[in-house]
C-alpha cells in the first residue's frame, strides 16, 4: 500500500521552519501561533475540534472537555493537517 505522506512532510516543514524537530518539543498554541491562526478551548458538542476560516482570520477549535492532554494534541495536530492541507478551501 502505497502511503500518501504530504501532511507529514508539510508538518515537517513547517517544524523546521520555526525552528524545532519534533512536535513533541513545542507547545500546541505556539505551534497553531506559527501558522497564522489561534487556538481556542471551548466546549464543543458532539466535536473534539474544528477548524474555522473567515476571510482575515482562522480559528483552531479544540473542545475543552478532553480530558487527556494527549487526545487534545492530537485533535489540535489533526485541525492542523486540515489547514495545512486544505489551504485553498
């Protein structure tokens, strides 16, 4: 099976472009600051996060009642392949 690995390599390059190796070495809401965007804890219904775009802005939305620091890197990181792969949307 062939893998298609363009979120990870982007991910990669965006890591090193401010200056890390590993995601595990930076903070979630440094990492969503270096895109751009901001990053917001709310409780979210039937969601453990959403990505929002306006015009001028994009919103990186995590819900807060995660309760593993873990899962919500995770649903943070996945948000995050959305925006670095979808950008044109």
């Amino acid at each position: 099976m062939i893998k298609n690995k363009r979120g990870s390599n982007k991910a990669k390059a965006l890591l090193e472009e401010i200056g890390f190796e590993e995601i595990t070495e930076i903070s979630m809401d440094i990492f969503v600051a270096a895109l751009g965007a901001t990053l917001i804890e709310e409780s979210l219904p039937n969601s453990d996060g959403k990505i929002i775009r306006g015009n001028t802005k994009t919103l990186i939305k995590v819900n807060s009642d995660i309760k593993f620091e873990e899962r919500k890197r995770f649903t943070i990181a996945h948000e995050i392949g959305h925006y670095l792969l979808h950008n044109k949307l």
